[in-house]
C-alpha cells in the first residue's frame, strides 16, 4: 500500500506533470473546489481552479514552459516542492507548499526565491556549494555528504555563465528573421521553441530525426534546439556532431543516472539536458546518436591570445560582447563569445565563435598535452588520439568550445562528472590548476575538428 506521504509526493508531481503540458486547464483535476493559491511575497491570493489556469495562461512567455522538478518531499496531508521554470528565455524557481484534502490539492502557497551575491561580511565563514546540484544535494539531505572544492577554487563564473536574475530577452516584434546564406526565415518565438530545431541550411545535413529535429513533448526537447541542427553546439551545451556513437549513447547514460552532472547548482541548460535523459527511450538516444556520429564538425573557433578582451554580460548563458563597448584585462580567463550575436541567437547552427585566450596559453597547452608536463598530467594523444580527433569511443577534443572542455577537466577533477567510462580521466585532471585546464583548453580549441 502507498504511504500518505508517498501519496502526496505522487499528486504534487502530477501536478508539474500536467503544468509541464501548458495545458493550465488540465491542472483542475487535482485542485478543489475551493482551491486557493498564494504569493505571500507580493501579497496576492488566487480563488479557485479558473482564475488559476487563467493566470498561468496569461502569464507573458516567449513560449512553452518548461519545467525542473528538482525535489518533492511529501508528508501526510502537505508536500512541498522546488521547481525550476523557463520558457527558454525567463528563468525562475518556485518553492511551493501544498496542502491536500481528500486526495486533490486545497491550498497551494508559493515562494519564488531570487539568487542574491554573498554578503562580504560573513565570507569567513562560509564556502561556495560546489560540486554538486541542489537535487543530488538536497536529495542527501546530508550537507556533509557535499564535498566542498577548495575555497579559492570555486567554478570559474566565466565558464559556468548564470543569467544575471534581471536578464530580460528582447520580445519577438513578430518580424522575420534571416541569417547569411539562408533563404529560410523565422521569428524570435519561433527560434525559441524547445520543440522546434531551427534548420537554416537544410543541405548542410543529412535528414534530422525526430527526437532531433522536434524532440517528444513535454519531456524531450529537440537536440536540435540546443545542440543545433547539424550538432555543433553552443558555449552554453557541447558539440555533438561526430562524438562517437557509442560515446553519446553512455552519455545519456550517465546523465540519467547521475554520474554526470555538473559544478554550478544554478546551470539550467544542463539541469534540462539531465531532465530529459530521463524520458528518453533507448530508440531515440539511438537514432540521435546514430545522426550526430555520423556528422562532420567544421571548424567554428578563432583563438586569440590576448591581454585585454571587450567588455562581456551574460546573456541567455553564454557570455557576449556588451552593446555599449570598452575593453577590460583578460585576467587569467577564456571569454568566449559569437562572433555575430544575432546569428548565434537565431540558432543559425554556421554561427562562429572567438576565444581569448591568455598570451602563451596555447603554447604551454601543447606542450603540456603531448608530454604530460613531467608527470603532471597525462599525454592527451594516446587516448584522444594524436590529433585529439577522437579514438575509438573516445571523444575528440580538438576544435571544441574551450569554455566547455574547462568545464569539462574542472567537472571530472571535483567529480561533478563520475561516470565509470571517464574513470581514465581522473589520473590527467588531479593535479591541474585552473591555468593548466586554460592552457589545454585553448590549446585544443586552436586545433582543427
Ligand atoms: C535544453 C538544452 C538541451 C537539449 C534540448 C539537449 N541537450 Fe544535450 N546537452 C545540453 C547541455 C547544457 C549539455 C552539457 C554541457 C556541459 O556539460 O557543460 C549537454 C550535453 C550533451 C552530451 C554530452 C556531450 C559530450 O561531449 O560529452 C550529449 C551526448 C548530449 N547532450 C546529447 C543530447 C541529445 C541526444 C539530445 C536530444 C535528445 C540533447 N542532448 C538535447 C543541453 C541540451
Ligand atoms: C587514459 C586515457 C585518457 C587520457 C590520457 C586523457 N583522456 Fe580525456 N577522456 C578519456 C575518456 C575515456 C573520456 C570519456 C569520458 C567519459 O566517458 O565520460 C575522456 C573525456 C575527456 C573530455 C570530455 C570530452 C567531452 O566530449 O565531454 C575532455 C575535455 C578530455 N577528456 C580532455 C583530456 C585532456 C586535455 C587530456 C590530456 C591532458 C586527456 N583528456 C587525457 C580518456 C583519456
């Protein structure tokens, strides 16, 4: 017999469940007839299921919502959820407390919590939450069990870009638009439709499949969307085009276990990408992974050495060049941005990237990949092959997004990324220090795929 508590949990996830088919009328079925939702935050009361769907219905969006749920606890007659919400563009979390009478849910009170800057006064007593996602850590309820990296070495803000709480993307004037070479066109609800790969040169690739092209509603997005059409991915996910098979089919595999996950709590693309791993079915993780194998990556990256880069912000995850100009140090980064903001943004899947790097970086990159830097790493080559093309199942990694392969050596070090398969990783990354992974980084992004 299921437990009340089981119970509970059980309603408050069908609940996300019929939110997550934007059907908001479809969410009347659990609620009572006198339910009652609550903001206390901006003081506001909603009576009964009509007014509810109604006001989600309305709520501006730029499209379909999607929605996380990282946790549910429930109790006998209350559960209690963190949840968090996009529609591609806006992004927020929702603490929800529901009552529940007979089954179906009375009384609904909700907090939205906003990320605030750690106060300076008290940083001697705290450290960063790193290394592990709020769902693994919350999950353990066990704070312990969370194994802090060194203070001074949280995730790099550079590499793990976080929408700044009041980012607001531009609204689609409904106009069309175009990208070079292209006789399609699209408006920017359209290019923002989880369910919906933009194909902007269909001669480019082999035919999408389904799972790629339009993804499985709710639950599995489009790979297209955000790896893009032809798979070369943006900073803000990974190039998928040419990995081998066998290589992205373990990846899912580890996504939906859990062994990969990655170091900032606060990333929403990968918390989706792990999110839908779950839902997949085996023929569709086949059927992608048989289309992005089968793929040539062209080359998508200039790497610059440099001391000083323009002036960046963090938009839609990615870090890109600000609007009103000026120039700032380097300062031991890689800033990685489009080359032609509107093209990346229309999800034009041609869309360059450049990279600056930090003067000799990619020189000492070499050199520490192809000798292992006396010990304190491993020669990239006899894994990666000599070209760090890919050998075997093993992935390429030339010509890849820098900011992804950082991401990628501090993931495996802090074991955000724990799968049994990348256990050879793990001799390579002990010893790095954040300059060492820049300097393979670019290194490898100098490259051709
Ligand atoms: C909501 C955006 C999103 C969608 C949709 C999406 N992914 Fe991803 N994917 C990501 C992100 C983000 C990462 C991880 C980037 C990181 O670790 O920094 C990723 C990583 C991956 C990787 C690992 C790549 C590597 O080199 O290790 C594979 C494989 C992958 N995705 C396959 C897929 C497939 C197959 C689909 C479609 C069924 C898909 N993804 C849909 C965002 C997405
Ligand atoms: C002993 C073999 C071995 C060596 C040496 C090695 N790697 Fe790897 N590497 C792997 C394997 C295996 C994987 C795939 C891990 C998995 O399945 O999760 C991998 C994955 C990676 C990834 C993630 C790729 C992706 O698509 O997400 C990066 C980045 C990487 N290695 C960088 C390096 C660098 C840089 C070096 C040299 C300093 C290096 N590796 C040396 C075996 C190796």
């Amino acid at each position: 017999m299921t437990s009340p508590a089981a119970a509970s949990e059980q309603i408050v996830r069908e609940f996300w469940r019929l939110m997550a088919s934007n059907d908001f009328f479809s969410v009347g079925v659990l609620l009572t007839d006198d339910f009652v939702l609550e903001w206390p935050q901006s003081d506001e009361r909603i009576c009964g299921r009509d007014r509810f769907a109604l006001m989600n219905a309305d709520y501006p969006s730029n499209g379909r919502w999607f929605f996380v749920v990282n946790r549910i606890v429930g109790g006998e007659s209350e559960a209690v959820s963190d949840v968090s919400i996009t529609d591609g563009v806006q992004n927020a979390r929702a603490i929800s407390f529901f009552s529940i009478v007979g089954g179906k849910i009375a009384r609904l009170v909700e907090y939205w919590p906003e990320p605030t800057p750690a106060p300076e006064n008290r940083k001697h007593l705290t450290e960063k939450i790193v290394g592990l996602f709020p769902i693994l850590l919350l999950a353990s309820a066990l704070l312990v069990s969370a194994e802090p990296a060194h203070a001074d070495e949280g995730p790099p803000a550079w590499a793990y870009p976080i929408n700044p709480p009041d980012f607001k993307p531009p609204t689609d004037d409904g106009s069309p638009r175009h990208v070079p070479d292209s006789d399609a066109s699209y408006t920017l609800s359209q290019v923002r439709d989880l369910f919906s790969a933009p194909d902007w040169h269909p001669g480019d690739h082999p035919p999408m499949p389904k799972v790629v092209s339009k993804g499985r509603e709710p639950e599995v997005q489009a790979c297209g969307f955000c790896h893009r059409a032809d798979g070369p991915g943006g900073p803000e996910n990974a190039r998928l085009a040419g990995l081998p098979a066998a290589y992205i089919v373990q990846q899912m595999a580890d996504f939906k276990s859990g062994a990969r996950n990655n170091s900032s709590s606060q990333r929403l693309p990968t918390a989706m990408m792990i999110a839908l791993s779950k839902a997949i079915t085996p023929a569709e993780v086949d059927a992608a992974a048989a289309y992005f194998s089968a793929l040539k990556p062209r080359p998508v990256m200039r790497v610059v050495e440099t001391a000083m880069v323009p002036k960046t912000a963090v938009t839609s995850w990615h870090l890109s060049v600000v609007e009103s100009g000026g120039r700032e140090p380097l300062a031991g980064r890689i800033i990685e941005v489009p080359e032609d903001r509107q093209q990346f943004v229309s999800r034009d899947a041609r869309a360059r990237f450049i990279a600056y790097v930090p003067v000799g970086s990619i020189r000492r990159g070499e050199s520490l990949a192809s000798t292992g830097g006396n010990g304190k790493t491993v020669a990239c080559g006899g894994c990666h092959g000599a070209d760090l093309r890919g050998l075997g199942a093993i992935p390429g990694i030339a010509g890849r997004s820098p900011s992804y392969v950082v991401r990628q050596l501090y993931d495996f070090k802090h074991g955000a990324r724990a799968g049994i398969a990348g256990a050879p990783m793990l001799p390579t990354v002990a010893n790095l220090t954040m300059d060492d992974m820049i300097s393979l980084a670019a290194y490898a992004a100098s490259l051709s795929p």
